[in-house]
C-alpha cells in the first residue's frame, strides 16, 4: 500500500471555485440556501479549528509535565 493512500485528501482548489462561480443567474432562494450551506460549513470548521486546538493544549500540557 503507498503511503499517500493513508493521507487525508486535500482538495485546496475547491474554495477558489466556488469563490469563481457565476451566482448572478441563482434566485434569492437558492441564493439564501447557499448561505445556509455556507454558514454551515463555516461552523463544521470553527468546531474543527476547536477541536484541534483543543488537542494541541492537551498535548502541550502532557509535555509540561
């Protein structure tokens, strides 16, 4: 098995698109509900950020000892 097959996928390119993406011939709808998605996953990355720092804090404590 090749090492890079255990590595998360990363797929940086995918914020770019969406920040490229012609929205003018989306209606107020699906304009609200893509802000809807958008702030959802604003906040599935704030916990994640969370979450991590949370970790690096144990860790850090761990190795103070």
């Amino acid at each position: 098995m090749d090492p890079d097959d255990l590595q998360p996928k990363r797929v940086p390119d995918s914020l770019k698109v969406l920040a490229m993406e012609d929205i003018s011939l989306l209606g107020v709808e699906e304009l609200r509900e893509r802000i809807t998605l958008l702030n959802q996953e604003i906040a599935r990355s704030e916990d994640m950020i969370a979450s991590k720092q949370g970790s690096l804090s144990d860790a850090e404590a761990v190795f103070r000892k």
